[in-house]
C-alpha cells in the first residue's frame, strides 16, 4: 500500500510530495518505532489477505480490501497525519489487540472479573487506533471550517484586486503555510497545474474534506465560472454566510452549556448541602 501511495505521490507537485515527507519526519520516539512496526505487522496481513490477482467485488479476499479503503478515506480527510498509510492503522490495530490480551487477564486476575475486563478491554485496544483517527479527523474538519472565513476574505481582496484565481489560492496557501486549509488550497493549485479544471479540482477538494460548508463554497465558484458571473461577490456571501454560521453555532453551544453543567453540579456540590 506504501509504495502505491509513494507512485501517486511521485505524480502530483512537488509542493504536495513535500508536505507528506514533512509529516513523515514528525514521527520521533516511540511513535516512529510504533509506526514502524505498525507497518511490518500490516504488510504481513495484507500479503496474507491480499493477492494482486484478487477481484475486490468476487474474492474471498475483499472485505480486508474494502476495510483497507474505508481506512484510506479517513486517513485523507484526516490529513494523513504523521503520513500513515492504512496498513500502519491495520497493524498497530493487531499490536494493540495483541497487548490488551495479557492486560485484561492480569486485570481480570486481580479484580476476579477476567471475561468482564476482556470484553470491555480487548475491544476498546482493538478499535483505539480508529478513534484516534476519527478524532484527527473531526479537529481537522473542524480547523478548516474556522480558518474558511478567513480565507475566503483574502481571497475576495485578491480577486477584485485584478488576481486572478487560481494564483489568489496560490498566495492564500502560502500565507496559511502549513494548516490544514493551507495544504488543501495547495492540492487544489497542484491539481490545476496538472492539467485538471478548476472546477474538478475544487469537488475534489470538498469530496475530501468532506465539510458542507466547503462544498458550498467550491459549488457557488463552479456556477460563477458557469455563468460568468464576478468572482468578488460570490465570495464575499460566502464568507459572510460563514460567520453567520459560526455565530449561530456558538450561540447554541453557549444556550447547551447550562444543561451540561447541571449533572456535573448535582454530582459534586449537591451532596455537601
């Protein structure tokens, strides 16, 4: 699976190749030796599982590929942080569910409960390194959908400045640098270059992102392109339909607050009056 991403990678920018091999080079410590090890155990298994002659729709062997892929979708819409590649995920699974075995029965020992520690533990080590993924990847989402406001004003500034598009989001990822929406503008440049529309490059964008604020945003530049129409006014809605949002969404968190401080109070302060 490795060296299938690496192929992909050697056909995209150099600035998109550069960003992977700088998330590459933040594993240190124990995290690299995990990985490392994480993507022996994976590449094990899927030689086990996988063969290159197998039809994922009529093998035997599909359904690990089909997992495979599932996990590859969440590692892009997570970023791929650390640049992980689904057979790391799939092998630091089975590490972990090899080290819960001998927890939960020294645990179940102790506490005279083996099958109730083996049944609660064994499952959350096997699942951890999915929740971890899925955490990554709902704080990306969320990174993205706030610096999105933001980035749609510069945008805006550069277009009725006489920029034109695709080298105001040139010069918008350069000034995001390395955050997430920085990276996904410079996929979208790459793309572009390549020889791919404009408008294809954004659904790809929003397809991997997978945030509806950011495909409505790519939809409303695709039916500007359509139409004609001036780029600056579309954006400038954008971007205030965005904060409108934004506000509406802190406004109820600020309105639940209350109700989630109700238990929490009952539990610790009641008891002492």
């Amino acid at each position: 699976m490795f060296s299938v991403l690496r192929m992909y990678m050697e056909l995209v920018d150099s600035d998109i190749i550069a960003i992977f091999e700088e998330k590459k080079e933040e594993r240190k410590g124990v995290v690299k030796f995990l990985l490392s090890l994480s993507q022996i155990v994976g590449d094990f298994f899927a030689s086990i599982f996988i063969s290159p002659l197998d039809d994922a729709r009529t093998s035997k062997y599909g359904l690990y590929k089909k997992i495979s892929m599932k996990i590859d979708r969440m590692l892009v819409i997570a970023g791929r942080p650390l640049g992980i590649v689904p057979n790391e995920i799939v092998g630091c699974m089975i590490i972990c569910l090899l080290i819960s075995i001998p927890i939960s029965i020294f645990l179940g020992n102790f506490f005279n409960q083996i099958a109730l520690a083996s049944m609660v533990l064994i499952p959350i080590a096997f699942l951890m390194p999915l929740i971890w993924l899925n955490d990554i990847r709902k704080k990306r989402q969320v990174n993205i959908f706030r610096a999105l406001p933001y980035a749609i004003d510069l945008m805006t500034l550069s277009v009725e400045a006489g920029m034109d598009f695709t080298v105001a989001l040139r010069k918008i990822s350069e000034k995001l640098g390395k955050k997430n929406l920085g990276e996904e503008f410079i996929q979208v440049v790459s793309q572009i270059s390549l020889g791919k529309s404009r408008s294809e490059a954004l659904k790809d964008m929003a397809n991997r992102v997978q945030i509806d604020d950011l495909l409505s945003f790519a939809n409303s530049i695709i039916q500007a392109d359509e139409l004609g129409s001036s780029m600056g006014p579309v954006l400038r809605i954008q971007s205030s339909q965005l904060r409108i949002k934004r506000s509406q969404i802190a406004e109820e968190k600020a309105m639940k607050a209350p109700v989630k401080l109700i238990f929490p109070l009952v539990l610790f302060f009641l008891p002492f009056f």
